[in-house]
C-alpha cells in the first residue's frame, strides 16, 4: 500500500528556522489534520508536500498521483466562468473542451450550485459559491492525494457542515488520501483518522494520536466531547495556550 512518509524534514527561510525535524506516514485513503495555531509552518509543510518550494533538508516519499491542492482563498480566475475554473485541471490532464465543460456541469450540480450559476463570473458569486467551486476544481480531477489548506475557515458554521459532508463523501467514492491544516481542532476531529499537533519558534510536531472511530459514527454530539477530552491533553494545551509573537 502507498504511504506518504515525511522523515527529518525540516525548512529554513534566510536564518529562521520554519520547520525543525517534522515526521509522520500515511497510509492511502487515510486523512491527515496538521493542527496548530498560526505560525507554526502548517502552510509551509503544505507547499513543500505539494511541490512548491524546493529547497529542505530531510526525505519526503511522495508516491500519489494526481495532486489537487484547495487554498484558504477559492483563487478563481476572474475572467472565467464557474464551469470554465472547475474545468483548468481537467484542460491541464488534456481532456477534451466539450469533455471537461460536460463534466465540470455535471460535477458542479453535485456540488449544489445551480445551473445558472455555472455560467456565472466569479465576482457574481457569494463566498459560500466561490468555495464550492474552489473545492469541486480540485476534485474533479479525481486526485489520489488531496492537499487542503484551511479553505473552511472563513465560512460559516452551516456552509462549513455543507462542505465538510460533501468532502467526506467524495473521499470515499474516490478512496482519496488526504492532508488538512487547521487551527480548529474541532475540525480535526470530525474529517481526519489521524492528528499531529504542532507548536511554533520552531514549527514541530508535539503530538500525534489516531482516531479510530468511523466517520459515520461521528455526529455532533461525539466531536464536542472528543475535541473537549483532547483538551485535556497536555500537549494539546502547550500547542493551542502557550503565548507566541506570531
């Protein structure tokens, strides 16, 4: 089975240290919370899994393919349509134009976007609109890895149980292995099977711990008590209470 597997990594920007000494594996079709507060080197660790900053020192086996990567910003193109920006990844893997705009059409209704708003420029879109597409960009490509990068945290409560549902959904119809950064545990608790817990000056690792129970059995009332027991956890309160400068 395929396994992501980060080991020593660690990244310096100038003479900061980001990074220092993080390591973790994941199994395929298992999802990864990297929880923390800000400044701890989430977004870092992200982009250097994704690619996109080059220079570390450490291993990170990387054997999944394709890669989708959702951002807190949705980061449409403003010159084109809602159908137009969920298909970029499927122009991009060489599916065919009226291929990739029947798919992104039918992909978008899945999503709960109405049909005329697939016609729709982003500036027209309300934020919950902008987000849905964001995340139905990155799915239609049917990733093997998934990379999220807190795109949850600026929506509200109702839309975030919306996407956090057709999230886990699509997850498992396409038995997707997946890595989220977060500050909110909570969010952690309900999307992921395993959690690392990091603290910043330097960003590190702190705590790792599995959650076993299965998704379908993790309704509101289990995801406050768990999230409240693990506040409880020394580690935890270091992570989520010490006084930073960040």
């Amino acid at each position: 089975m395929k396994r992501l597997i980060v080991r020593e990594l660690s990244f310096n920007y100038g003479l900061h240290t980001i990074l220092d000494q993080i390591s973790f594996e994941l199994s395929a079709r298992q999802t990864l919370a990297l929880v923390g507060p800000s400044g701890c080197g989430k977004s870092t660790l992200l982009h250097l899994l994704a690619g996109l900053l080059p220079s570390y020192t450490g291993e990170i086996t990387q054997p999944f393919g394709p890669l989708a990567v959702m951002f807190q910003d949705p980061r449409l193109m403003p010159w084109k349509s809602a159908e137009t920006n969920m298909a970029i990844g499927l122009k991009a893997i060489g599916v065919p134009k009226a291929e990739r705009i029947q798919r992104s059409n039918e992909f978008g209704l899945k999503m709960g976007l109405a049909r005329q708003d697939l016609k729709k420029y982003p500036h027209e879109l309300s934020g919950g609109m902008q987000s849905r597409i964001a995340l139905a960009r990155a799915l239609i490509i049917q990733p093997e890895l998934l990379l999220l990068d807190e795109p949850f945290s600026a929506l509200d409560i109702g839309l975030k149980h919306e996407l956090y549902a057709l999230l886990r959904q699509h997850i498992e119809l396409q038995q997707m292995t997946v890595v989220m950064i977060t500050h909110d545990l909570m969010e952690a608790v309900r999307l992921a099977d395993q959690i690392c817990v990091m603290a910043p000056q330097p960003g590190r690792i702190i705590h790792q711990l599995a959650i076993a129970s299965p998704h379908s059995e993790r309704n509101n009332r289990w995801i406050y008590q768990k999230t409240a027991e693990l506040l409880q956890n020394e580690k935890i309160q270091q992570s989520f209470f010490q006084k930073t400068n960040s």
